[in-house]
C-alpha cells in the first residue's frame, strides 16, 4: 500500500502533538524512524509532564557513560522537568561534571519539579582536610541555592546521602523554606555518618526549619533530629506529613528520645503517618536501639544494613510493640562472609523471626541475608503469612537440621524463570525468592 502523504514532512508541532500521547518507550522507537521524527524528542511539549518525561543520568563508569551523558545534558537538560543523576562521588572528574549539570540547570531551565541525586557510595571525592573539599562544598552549594530560587514550584529535592551537598543543608533548607515552601512536597536530607563525615554530624536543624513547608509529606532526616518538637511541629501543618524516614548510624548520648505521649498524640492526630527507620551500621545494643524504636512509634518498615547482629531482644520488641503497622524487615550483612547467627537453632523455643511473623498481621516483605536460617523456620513464616509478596533469603545460608547437625539446604528446585524457589513444598512461587 503506497500512502499519499510523506508523514516525515509534517510540522514539529504536529508530530510533537501526536508524539504527546505515545508511552515512553513508544516514543524512543518512535524516534527511531527517521531523523525528522528524532528531532522532535527535543520539543519541549514532549518534557512538560514530570512524571512522564524524568531524564536519568549515569555517571558511574566515567569512560563508558561520558558520551551518553554529554549527549542526555546538552539536548534535554534544559527541557525536562524531572532529574536524576546517579553517579560516583569517589571520582573527581566526575563531581566535576555534576557541577556542570547543576550549572546547566541553573542558568537555562526555570521548570524542574524534581531533582534527585543517587550517589553510588557514601565516601567522598576529596578528603575534608584536602584544600579543595571547602571550595568545592561551596561551589556545589551556591549552585543548588541558585536552582532553588530560579525555579518556580519544586516538588521534590533529594539529596541522596551525599556528604558534598548535604555540608551547608541548613543554609539550603533556609533557602527552601523563603522560596519553595507552598509547593515542596518530598525532602531528603538524611545522611549516612562514618569516620569520613563526621562534619554532619554539627549541622543544626531545628523544628522552626520545617515551619513553611505547608505541602510536605515526605521527609527523611538523622535520627538526630528527631525531636519532640519537630513531630508537634508537623502535627500542626495543614497538610500532614505522610512519610517519615529516619536514619540511625550512631547513638550520640546528648540526644534525647522522643517521649512516648508525644508519639502516642501524634499518631492519633496524623493516623496516615508511616516511619521507615533506616539502621546504618550501627553495631549498638538494644538498649539503644529501643532509643529510636519507640512503642508509640507507628513503623512500617525497619531496614538494617549492615549492623553485624540481628538482636534477637529486637526482634521479640518488634512483634510486641509493632503488630498493627509493621509491613516491611530488611535485614542485610555480608554474603561473602560466613553466615552469621542469631539465634541458637538448637534451642526449643520458636524462632523470633517466626513469632515476628505471626504477631506483625500486616508483614508483607521479609528479607534475611547474611544469616543463617533454618528452612523449616521459611516454610512456617510462608505459611503464617499468606500475604507475603517478597521473602528473600540467600540460598548458601539455608539450612537444615538432620541427626543434631547444622546442614546446608541443596534441595531447591527452580521455578521457569531458573530461580530457586520452595515448589516441591507448595508454597506460591512469588512469595519466596533466594538469592
């Protein structure tokens, strides 16, 4: 069939109209035709939506992704709405090129509604004590401070733990709070402390900073700064604050716990709030732990990476004081270590990570790794929670008791994707996964 018309020869505006209802990888194969329908990727109609058209930026493996990312930066960084760079912040010429971007940024696109920053490590480019880490904290600061105040109405700024960009975060939630107070939604400024960023632990966040934001419903912050006043702080905002994600990576023994009549009011003025606790490794005991963990404390997901122990007083205080609102334990150490123990699978008594999944009623994601488990103890937390969508163990750590002796479990059978799976027991495929 030879069509009258040549479609390569209609007008940008048209095909970038026609173009505007395609899906996202529709569009990519779209562009694909010919170089005509290409150039209308760069309409900025096709960039107007912020969900729909997020530029992601690479920078990780700076040889290989250098070519794509000065591509990506000089033709649609000044169009989109959306921005998320993820990149490693060890590498010098790297950082040095995210300075380039937020340059960009701030001097050519008044309409980012997100910027989001993914740092694939938590060390920095420059030690603290080197003389360019000052000049180049600063430099990294005026340029975020600039993007704040040209853009119109940012909804969500995150951070990403990296240490460079959160060294002046008071100063820039300042800034926040005078220009993008009515229309900022999600905030991210919590950090992850080692013996590299020690300097984060002194900045001064205070429950006044977080007055303005009358839109915000996400926030994560250190467990530093958490605080009785900041939650009746939020418990005042019109609009309540939906998500609160803290991060712990040290105890500092001048930091007070939130009292539990403050948790318990706030819960039953802001029923929708939702904590997450991030655990870093923080190799404490429970007794500190229980600091944060406080029972009036409505969490829903607790993630600990990385804390060398899984304390099994932890675990029995979870079941207590979190039946009705935990849904999601992480539980993350080295799996090219040996396995480690958390409770003596010898002894009678039911295993904590069983109890923990018969009292939380709400439990739909469990994720062990690093431990060892017993697979009798995954066939009974698979079946005393149906609803469970993800339970992810490593398969090396599996284990099964035979005659009084600790042996490991190669009875895994794969499922059609050559996944290991527990088939051969019945239970459903999709709710149990090693690794």
């Amino acid at each position: 069939m030879v069509f009258p018309y040549d479609y390569s020869e209609l007008p940008q505006i048209v095909l970038a109209e026609i173009f505007s209802y395609l899906s996202h990888n529709d569009l990519l194969s779209a562009s694909s035709t010919c170089s005509s329908w290409r150039n209308v990727l760069y309409h900025p109609k096709l960039w107007s939506s912020v969900p729909y058209r997020p530029l992601r930026l690479h920078l990780i493996h700076r040889p290989n992704d250098i070519q794509c990312f000065r591509y990506l930066t000089t033709n649609f960084l000044g169009l989109t709405r959306y921005v998320e760079i993820r990149f490693d912040p060890t590498d010098f010429n790297v950082v040095k090129d995210i300075l380039q971007v937020l340059d960009t940024i701030a001097c050519t696109n008044r309409q980012i509604k997100v910027l989001i920053f993914r740092p694939t490590s938590t060390r920095c480019a420059l030690a603290e004590n080197e003389q360019p880490f000052i000049p180049l904290c600063d430099k990294i600061f005026h340029l975020l401070k600039q993007i704040i105040e040209c853009n119109q109405a940012l909804e969500i700024l995150s951070f990403g733990c990296w240490f460079e960009s959160l060294f002046r975060i008071e100063e820039l939630v300042h800034v926040l709070a005078q220009r993008q107070s009515q229309s900022i939604q999600q905030l991210h400024l919590a950090s992850i402390k080692n013996s590299e960023t020690h300097s984060i632990a002194d900045i001064y966040l205070t429950s006044q900073s977080f007055l303005p934001f009358v839109s915000l419903h996400t926030l994560s912050i250190d467990s530093t700064y958490l605080t009785d006043e900041l939650l009746q702080c939020f418990a005042q905002q019109p609009t309540q604050l939906k998500q609160l994600i803290v991060h712990v990576s040290e105890f500092r023994s001048d930091t007070q716990p939130v009292d539990e009549t403050v948790w318990q009011s706030v819960s039953s003025i802001m029923p929708d709030l939702r904590v997450t606790v991030h655990m870093l490794n923080a190799h404490e005991t429970f007794r500190k732990y229980s600091r944060v963990l406080r029972p009036g404390m409505p969490l829903s997901h607790l993630r600990m990476y990385f804390c060398s122990s899984l304390n099994v007083d932890l675990l029995c205080y979870l079941s207590v004081h979190y039946r009705s609102t935990l849904e999601c334990l992480d539980v993350i150490d080295s799996v090219t270590e040996p396995a480690l123990r958390y409770h003596n699978l010898f002894r009678a008594e039911p295993d904590p990570l069983v109890l923990l999944a018969w009292q939380c009623k709400k439990l739909t994601s469990l994720t062990i790794l690093g431990y060892e488990v017993l697979e009798v103890n995954l066939l009974a937390i698979a079946k005393l929670r149906p609803q469970l969508r993800t339970l992810n163990v490593c398969a090396d750590c599996v284990m099964t008791l035979q005659y009084g002796h600790l042996q490991m479990n190669h009875q895994f059978v794969e499922d059609d994707d050559g996944n290991d799976a527990f088939i051969q027991y019945g239970i459903c495929t999709n709710s149990i996964q090693t690794i």
